[in-house]
C-alpha cells in the first residue's frame, strides 16, 4: 500500500490533524466579525434588562406592564 495507514473497522478516529493556520484564513475574519456584532447586541440587551429592572425596583414600572414586557420580549426578562 502507499503511505496511508488502513485502521481496523471501528477503529476510534481523532480529529483531523489541521493547522490552525489554514482556520484561520477569511472564513476566522468573518467569524470575528459576527462574535463582535453578536456581543454587542449582548451588551445593549443586558443594558435594557438592566433599566427595566432599576424601573420596577423603583416602582415607576408595575406588576401588570412588566407581565406585558415578558410576553412581548421572552428572551429579554
């Protein structure tokens, strides 16, 4: 046979061995740049739970509007 060497059926297989280098090419550029837009969408929606929070601790935002606020923004409270 050539160089390659056959392994028994079943046999575990790792991961490919693959230089990070060839990762990290225009595909990583585009990742960085969709991680750095999706941590700022993060930071604003923490920031919005934040003042809605300080709101309701400050009574200006009762029991009935923040049920409103749950339902229209599941994913914020």
């Amino acid at each position: 046979m050539g160089q390659c060497e056959e392994l028994p059926r079943g046999a575990p297989r790792g991961p490919p061995a693959r230089p990070r280098a060839v990762c990290r090419g225009s595909r990583g550029a585009g990742l960085e740049e969709r991680h750095a837009a999706l941590t700022r969408r993060l930071a604003a929606k923490q920031g919005e739970k934040g003042r809605y929070v300080k709101l309701y601790a400050q009574g200006l935002v009762d029991d009935e509007e923040l049920e409103i606020l749950k339902m229209d923004r599941p994913q914020l409270l």
